[in-house]
C-alpha cells in the first residue's frame, strides 16, 4: 500500500489506546498498588516482574528488561511490524489508517476488520479439513497414505499435525471452498487459490501431501506441499499473505507447546518431514523453519517459550550454512540464561532418516553431545583461516569482533572475547580496546545505565511534559558542548510547539532516533520524587545543567581572552555570560 501514515494520525492512535487495556486482553493483568502486574509473556518466570503503568501508559519487566508502549507490546508480542502494529491500534480504536498520497493529498484506507482476519482464519481452517478429507476420500488419497506409511508416519501422527491431500485436479479447492465470488476472492488473496495472466484461476497446491502451518496462537496461517515422487520444487510453501509472514512462523511450534506442560528445549530442523518422523518416535519438540533461513525473530520466539534451542541440521555445506545463518541472527537475542548448541548429522543424513535409524534414545544422546555456541563459533573460523600466521588472526579479529558485539549477554560476550583473545595470542583487554565501537559503546553504556544530571531531566520532562513550559526555551543550548543538551532541547521543542503531547506519544516520535533506547529506559525509571516537589528538582536540574555549559563557554572565552584573540561579538557574550551567572 503507497503511501506513509501520518506523524499526526500515529500520535493520535497511540493517544487513544489504553495500554492496559491493550495488554490485559492478551496477559491478564492484577492490580498491584498504582500500577497492574503480570509474569511477563516475554520470558519465562514464576513470578510476576512484569509491571504496568496507566500513567505513564508504559510497561517494563525488572526481569528480563523489556520496556515499550502500545506500540512496542504489539510489535513484542504479536510479532508485527511497526506500520501493521499501528493499523492493529487503529482497528482496536475504530480508525481507519491515512496514507500521504503525491500532492501532498491524504487517503484513508479501512483497516482490515477483527471479523475479516476472523474469517480468514475460518477459511483456512475449513482449508486444512478440506486436505485431510481428500486424504482418506479422494481417488489419490491411498497412494498419499501409504506415501507416508513409507516414511514412518502413523494415523496418530498425521493426525496430531492435520496432514492431508491436495488432489492432482485443477479446480479441487476451488469447486468446494469457493462458491461465491467473495469466497473465490479470499482464497486468491489467502493463496488457496492462485491465477495466471490469462485470468483464469485454479488451485494452488495440486498432488502434494499437505502440511497445515499454524501459528503460535494455533490457527491455520498457511500450507506446506510435499511431493511424492522425484518432481520439483520438492516442497511448495504458501505465499506470503495478510496473515502469513514465514519470517515470523516455524512449523510445529504450537504443536511443541502443545505436547509440552515445560518446553525445557527445542530443535530446530530444516523440514516438515524431519519435525514430523521425530514426533513419530517421541520427540515433540522439534520446529522448522519455512522454506527460510532461521531468522531472528524465530530466534526470539523460542527464546522466549525456552531456555535451550538446539540448531540440528544436515553435516553437508548447505547444513552447515543453514547452521551459521541461525547463529547469526541468534546472536542478537542471545541473552543470559539461554543456551544455543548445534549438532549436525553424518553426511547424507537428516533428522527424519537419523532417527528411524537409531531410535529415540539413541538420537537423543546425540542431541545431548552437541556443541555449545561458543566452541562451535570458533570451529567455524578455524575451518577456514589459517591462524598459524598473523594474517589469519587479523582475519579472525575482524571477522569475530563485530558479531561478538551484537550480544546483549554479558557471560556469553566476556566468554568469547576471552577466548578470541587466546586463539590470536592477546591479553582480554587489549581485545576489548581494539572492539570499542560505536555500537558497542552504545550497548556497554545501555549496560551500565547511570542516572546523570542530564538523564535526570530527560527523564523527568519525558515523564511529565508539562515541566518543559517550566524553563525557558533556549534553542542555542542544542549547539552545547554537553551531551546530551541536542537531545533535551529538541524533545522540549516537540512540547512547546504541542503541549498537549503525552508521554508515551512522545516517546514515540523518538521510535527511529538513535536515542531510542535510551528514551525507552528513561521512561520507565522510577524517579521517586513527590508530585509536589517536582516543579523545583527539574528546574534546579536544568538551572546546573545550564550553569555548567556557560561556565565551561565562559572558561572558553577566558583563554581567548588572555591572548588577544576574542572579537567584539564574543566580548559581549562574555559580558553577558558573567551577568547570567551572577544571577
């Protein structure tokens, strides 16, 4: 859809929402003191750290560190993106989504109602009995049954997964699930169905056995089609659609949780096949990716249901490459806590034909033996540098220092670092000196969150807009040499121009800045300042803060002073800097 939402319509949906509201429909919230309290869905735990705030309309968890707004707990929790977690609200509110159009025109769009996704969901559930029908009645159906006796499968588990039959007919979903023309339409737009540029319509999946993909939530979002002979592509998923993004699915997932009260790990494999022959013989917990890389949303998804992910993959380069792609973007989920190993299987065997092979136990202990992230990290360096000569170290150094910063947990970034430094023959912190980078930095500091003066008014003018109208406005502060004065005079700017401005509206405007993060913590500390005191500790804070800027420019203007170099302009700011702080 062309077209950006307004800044205005996006501060006025998040105006709107009610945040606990918004999240005690999907995490039922109890009210504990001010604010409402949960175990927070974003990591395992027993009790509630998870809090709330209707006033500041924010959440954070004091166990795992996530914090946000309405906007951030759709993004979180739903697993969308930022334009569809904004039409989520603005369907919860009633809106329809504007879009700017050339011309500096403005067209609303209707968001896609509850009742149409509810119906969506109907229709590919209806879908999914439809293939496990023709499974038993079509006239296919029995070379399809024992196409999957042959592969080991039992009713049970065909059962358990909904696997079905797509028959060798051009118009078999069409002629039953489409007999209307608005039913026609939603199967084209789910990709049941698909056309060509002849216009004419016809089944997309054809001759295949079919693997439903369901979400987290369990609701059919998609298929996945195997053939049965040597015919190509091998496995035909569906498309993306408004309901299916494989980015952020990974078949049997909910079947996993299903089938485990405490999901204590999880494999991920790399088909359908392999999920399904491992559930045959007793491991239910095993998920693939769709037809994609390991991303890192999945990777984030099972982080959060557990605590041990295991990559299991062909010994083949393309296992193997399928392999570091998942460590990649793992990494950036890696937090302390979680454990990521990888085990990989002989050449020219999978996960389905290894565990038929060896059985459960034996396949099992195979999974127990796999390697931990960071040995298999370095093997996968040293199976291709030389590190017996400077040359392969210094590649080693440029190649492992900016994945290691990507790690937000301390145990597992202080642990490679250590070990990076012994296979290049360096002390630890001559490592860390040589991997300071901005990013870095960033992530050390988010670490090491210290409230300054100047973190204490952000915070306390983000928390409370209405201070800003209680100093003046200087504009000439955002050119000081105090960090973080460019960042205070442009949020006092957005509250002047709009002083009706809340909190979490505010801090979305800062979504895409670089600052974000820090905005995110800002507002969820807690300040402890009684509401009457409040006026005087952030006017005092800004007063320092000012002083400290005009005596460092008047210490300046000194020096230049005493050695003849300050013209007429300057003289008068001089002048005038010692008149200020005199006051």
């Amino acid at each position: 859809m062309a077209g950006r939402i307004p800044k205005g319509f996006i501060d006025d949906v998040v105006a709107r929402t009610d945040i606990v509201e918004l999240i005690d429909a999907r995490v039922p919230l109890k009210k504990a003191g001010k604010n409402y309290q949960a175990c927070c869905p974003f990591h395992n735990e027993k009790s509630p750290s998870f809090s709330v705030s209707p006033d500041k309309q924010f959440y954070h968890c004091f166990g795992c560190g996530v914090h946000g707004n309405s906007v951030s707990f759709l993004m979180e929790y739903e697993q969308l993106e930022f334009v569809e977690a904004i039409e989520e609200l603005a369907r919860l509110n009633s809106m329809d989504v504007p879009r700017e159009q050339s011309g500096g025109k403005t067209k609303h769009y209707p968001t896609v109602s509850k009742e149409q996704k509810q119906s969506d969901y109907d229709l590919m559930e209806n879908a999914s009995r439809f293939y496990q029908h023709q499974l038993k009645h079509d006239e296919n159906g029995p070379g399809a049954i024992e196409y999957l006796k042959s592969r080991g499968l039992s009713g049970e588990i065909a059962q358990r997964y909904g696997i079905g039959f797509a028959p060798d007919k051009w118009d078999s979903a069409l002629t039953t699930l489409g007999k209307t023309s608005e039913a026609k339409q939603q199967l084209l737009d789910l990709k049941i169905l698909t056309s060509n540029d002849k216009g004419r319509t016809y089944d997309f999946f054809r001759n295949r056995v079919m693997f439903p993909i369901r979400d987290k939530r369990g609701r059919v979002v998609g298929f996945g089609g195997r053939v049965m002979d040597d015919g190509t592509p091998k496995y035909l998923n569906s498309p993306e659609t408004r309901i299916f993004h494989k980015g952020r699915e990974l078949y049997g997932f909910h079947q996993a949780k299903m089938a485990n009260k405490n999901l204590d790990q999880v494999i991920i494999v790399e088909g359908y096949m392999d999920v399904v022959s491992l559930a045959q013989q007793g491991i239910s917990y095993a998920v693939a990716a769709l037809g994609t890389a390991t991303t890192q949303d999945h990777m984030q998804m099972l982080f959060r249901a557990t605590r041990k992910v295991i990559c299991c993959y062909d010994g083949d380069r393309a296992g193997r490459d399928a392999a570091w792609r998942a460590l990649e973007n793992a990494l950036p989920q890696l937090k302390d806590g979680v454990d990521l190993r990888f085990c990989f299987l002989p050449d020219g065997e999978d996960p389905d034909t290894m565990v038929q092979q060896e059985g459960k136990e034996a396949f099992e202990q195979r999974l127990a033996k796999s390697t931990p992230l960071i040995d298999y990290f370095f093997e996968h360096f040293v199976d291709q540098l030389n590190l017996t000569d400077d040359a392969g170290k210094s590649a080693l150094l440029a190649q492992a220092k900016p994945l290691i910063s990507l790690i937000p947990s301390d145990y597992y970034k202080e642990a490679l670092l250590a070990k990076l430094a012994r296979l290049v023959g360096k002390q630890v912190d001559q490592i860390k000196i040589a991997s300071r980078s901005p990013v870095a930095d960033v992530k050390q500091r988010q670490t090491e969150f210290q409230i300054t003066p100047m973190r204490r008014a952000i915070g306390l003018m983000l928390q409370h807009p209405a201070l800003a109208s209680e100093i003046p406005f200087i504009p000439a502060l955002a050119n000081a040499e105090l960090p973080g004065f460019d960042l205070f005079i442009r949020i006092q700017k957005n509250l002047v121009d709009e002083p009706n401005l809340s909190s979490p509206v505010l801090l979305e405007r800062f979504r895409d800045s670089k600052e974000y993060p820090y905005l995110a913590q800002l507002i969820a500390w807690e300040h402890q300042i009684h509401p009457d005191n409040l006026i005087a500790e952030f006017s005092e804070t800004f007063k320092s803060l000012q002083d400290s800027y005009l005596e460092k420019r008047l210490e300046g203007l000194l020096i230049k002073f005493k050695t003849g170099r300050l013209d007429a302009t300057e003289k008068s700011e001089y002048v005038a800097l010692m008149s200020a702080l005199k006051k």
